[in-house]
C-alpha cells in the first residue's frame, strides 16, 4: 500500500527508530516522507523536518477514504485491475 499524506507511521530503522507520527507531506521526486514529531534544529534555531525514506517506515493506521477502502475490498476478494497493457494482450 503506498503510503499517503495523514497516514500513521512507525520508522524502522536509523536513527528515530521507533518514533512514530504522522505523515504531514510526501515528496515523490525525492522519495522521501515528512513525520510530524521528527525533526532536527539548525544552527540558527530554526527546525526543519528530517526527510525519511518510506521503505524504512511501517504504516500503523491508513487514513481511509471511499478510493482506498474499494482498492482493500479488491484486494480481499483477489480482484486484479485492468491496466491498458493488459488489455492490449
């Protein structure tokens, strides 16, 4: 399941290992998330949030909407969605 803004998480590994927060923003291009609660403060004082890669993370709780919970009812029946590649097979 990709992990999504408002998401629970548990961080597995380095050095907030088992912190566990929020999602507040995901930035696909870098391939990192944002975790409310983990940040780090620089030199003039100023916090910023440490970027965490998503493999290191565990989703505890989905924010679930009407999208998410169809894609878990399909994925309990076994349902596989058709994609344009396999249509053209």
């Amino acid at each position: 399941m990709p992990i999504r803004k408002e998401d629970e998480v548990k961080v597995l590994r380095g050095k907030y290992k088992d912190d566990i927060g929020k999602v507040i923003c995901v930035y696909r291009k870098k391939m990192c998330i944002h975790v409310e609660r983990i940040s780090k403060e620089k030199q003039n004082g100023a916090s910023i949030p440490v970027p965490i890669h998503p493999s290191n993370c565990e989703i505890t709780k989905l924010k679930l909407d009407r999208s998410r919970k169809q894609l878990l009812e399909d994925k309990k029946k076994g349902k596989v969605r058709n994609n344009s590649m396999d249509e053209q097979d």
